[in-house]
C-alpha cells in the first residue's frame, strides 16, 4: 500500500466508500474506519500501519 488511493481499495473491499466533500473530514473518517477494520482484526498491523502513515502524511500535507 503506497497511495491514498489504495488505501480507499482497501476500504471499498470492505464496502466502504466515504466522500464528504471535505477532503480533511475525508481523511479522518477514514483513519476511523482503518482503525474499526483492525480493531475487529479485518486487516493486518501491516496494513493498519501503511494506511494509517498515508492518512496522516495526507493529513499533515506531506506527499504520497
């Protein structure tokens, strides 16, 4: 997982789609599920961890 778009893959495998048309709300949103998802044990740390590095690099405005 390298992008922010994987990481949206990864939630709509999980029939998750989530647009708001706040691009930071967006991201939190989608840091809560990431978090729901390896809570529940649906994806594995590595996963969590990628995911959750990408939503916060998007979140701080850094690239990737």
């Amino acid at each position: 997982m390298k992008t922010l778009y994987d990481v949206m893959q990864l939630l709509k495998g999980y029939g998750t789609i989530i647009y708001t048309g706040d691009p930071q709300a967006d991201l939190e949103l989608m840091e809560e599920e990431i978090r729901e998802l390896y809570r529940l044990q649906f994806i594995t740390p590595k996963e969590y961890a990628a995911a959750v590095l990408i939503l916060r690099q998007k979140q701080s405005g850094k690239k990737k």
